[in-house]
C-alpha cells in the first residue's frame, strides 16, 4: 500500500541564530486515508529519505489497521472474535501487535476504572444504527449489548501471548486508543530505520510530536475549540502527545438531545452537554485512550484520573448552554504547554 499518498514540502528557514551555521533539513508533508481519516505526517530530512520514511510510516499503519479495524470482517481482532463466538472460552493466540495495543488498553480500563473499555464494541455497533436512524437503540437490545462490556470480558495472558473473552458475542473496538497507538508506532519506526527523530503524525484528533522542528523549541498545536468561534489554544510540543475529544462535528440529534460520538460503557449511549476533553501525555496511546476516559467521567473524577497517568496533562471545556460562557478546568501543569504560535 505503497501509492495513495499526497506530499507537499515546505522550506523552513532557521530561526535559532545558534544554529544559523548549520544547514537545516527541509520540511516535507504528507498525508494518506488510513483508519476511516486522513493521516498526515511531517518530517524534517532530505527529500529521498523524508519520501520512503513515509511510505514506510503508512504502510505500518495500514499493516495495524489490518489488526484492530472492527470495520473490516478479516482483521485479526474481528477473526479472533468470531474464533471465540464458535470456541467460547478458549485462549486465542495474539500478534505481538494486537497483545501491546490490548495490553494498554486493559491498564487504561484499569486505571479508569471502566470509563476507557475497549469491549464496548457490541453497544458501538447499536449506536451507529442509532445515528443514522435518530432513534435510540431498543431497550432490550441495549440491555444485551451491555450484558457483553466490562473489564471482566477480557482476560491476557502475556507470558503465552494470548487472549480469552468470556462470552460468545464480545466485540473488541480500538476507536478509543487505535489512532494513537498507530502514531506511536510510526514515530519508533521513523526513528529506528530512517534516523528521523524531528517529526510529527496527526490523525484527526490524535497529535503524537517526536523531536521540536530545527531551531524550534517545539511543535505549535490547536486546540480544536468546543464550539466555532471559541477562544483558540494553541500548544507547544515536543516528544510528547495531544489528543482532543469533543462533540463540535460528530453529533447525533435524537428526541431533541444531543448526543456525542463518544460511548459510556456504562450506559451504551453517546455522551450528552456540550465538553472538549484535552490530554497530554508522553505518547499517543495514552493521551488517545485518555480523552475518551476523561470525557466520560464528571470533571473531578476525570482530574484525578489523568493525575494516575505518568505526565499527563488535562483541559476540560464545558458549557451548560449555548446562553452561557464556557467554563474551563485544568490540570495544574497543563498551563505550562500553552503558547503562542512562533512567528
């Protein structure tokens, strides 16, 4: 999966008059379809080396979608699901991928304790019926759907490499952690075999920053806002991750209730009231799989947990009402990333 990607190259010029000496790599940008978004990835190097670095980043992700897509009936999760339906109860041997991305997933539920589920893929697939028909789901097929999420519906062996679910029916769903963890992976990768260590991968809301770009003291990043018009944030990042998970486009209007993209495990439906959760941590898969915890739990709870999370960092945007200003409440280091955009 080579082809499909689009490059653009931009010439930066030096703004650290330390290094005025010293050739700057170019800047080049590429993006590509991968994981139902547009990937779009940025390197400084030579332009031989920046162009197979992307290609190769692509392919990684392309080669993880094939992994955790609970889009596609032959991904390696979806495969392992259905081993289980027909041998419920017997342990699945994992790819050492599908273990790592599961292994996280299962100490963020932990730490969460269950607001980030990775087993909520019976009630995701209820309530995209329910956004395409503005109807909640039935009552009883909800109930069902629940009886199949929690923790204990998961259970990892990492010395044998394998996993057991406990019921037929248990869909696994990486929408919460899967971008992140991808962009971890094209950042090690373009470090380990391309030598590229000042490099940055986006995927919608899901921003992971290796290296500050030549003469930089970081990675400049919008804060997407809770709504149009809202007071722009912008951050700067270095070897550290952003990821935002608000309801400014991805919405379902039901019964006259708003209803976010992002599922309560506990409930099975989108979150209501209109909130922005931002995270930082020091990789993707944390700051990915921590919007989505965060943004279930009330704003106190959703401090503490982030607290749990090694340099973490959270920005919580709430509004009542569209009568009323944004309230905004933060962790007490998350100020120290804010900046203006360098000129």
């Amino acid at each position: 999966m080579r082809a499909g990607f689009f490059v653009a190259v931009v010439l930066v010029h030096c703004t650290n008059p330390a290094a005025a000496g010293a050739a700057e790599p170019p800047r080049f940008e590429f993006e590509a379809k991968r994981m139902g978004t547009t990937f779009r990835l940025v390197v400084y190097a030579d332009g031989a080396t920046a162009t197979k670095a992307a290609a190769a980043g692509f392919e990684r992700v392309a080669a993880l979608e094939a992994v955790m897509s609970d889009y596609r009936a032959d991904s390696e999760v979806m495969l392992a699901c259905k081993a289980n339906d027909a041998a419920p109860g017997r342990p699945i041997r994992l790819s050492d991928d599908l273990l790592a991305v599961l292994t996280r997933s299962a100490e963020m539920s932990r730490v969460s304790g269950g607001a980030f589920d990775v087993t909520v893929g019976p009630l995701s697939k209820l309530w995209r019926i329910s956004r395409k028909t503005q109807e909640l789901p039935d009552a009883k097929e909800l109930a069902a759907a629940l009886a199949l999420v929690g923790p204990d519906k998961l259970a990892l062996d990492p010395v044998a490499k394998t996993m057991t679910l406990a019921k037929p029916g248990v869909r696994l769903d990486f929408g919460g952690v899967g971008k992140g963890f991808a962009a971890d992976e094209v950042l090690k990768l373009l470090k380990r075999d391309f030598g590229i260590s000042s490099a940055l991968v986006a995927a919608a809301g899901d921003i992971t920053c290796g290296d500050a770009p030549p003469g930089q003291p970081g990675w400049a990043v919008d804060i997407a806002p809770l709504r149009k018009g809202g007071p722009k944030r912008t951050l700067t990042l270095a070897n550290a991750s952003v990821s935002t998970s608000g309801d400014l486009e991805q919405v379902a209007l039901i019964a006259g209730v708003r209803y976010s993209h992002v599922l309560n495990p506990k409930t099975g439906l989108g979150l209501t009231g209109r909130r922005s959760v931002t995270v930082i941590a020091r990789d993707g898969t944390t700051a990915d799989g921590a919007t989505k915890g965060a943004s279930v739990l009330p704003t106190e709870r959703a401090l503490e947990f982030v607290a749990k999370l090694p340099g973490a960092e959270v920005l919580i945007v709430t509004q009542l009402d569209d009568a009323k200003p944004e309230q905004a409440t933060n962790s007490p280091g998350f100020a120290r990333f804010l900046a203006q955009r360098s000129p």
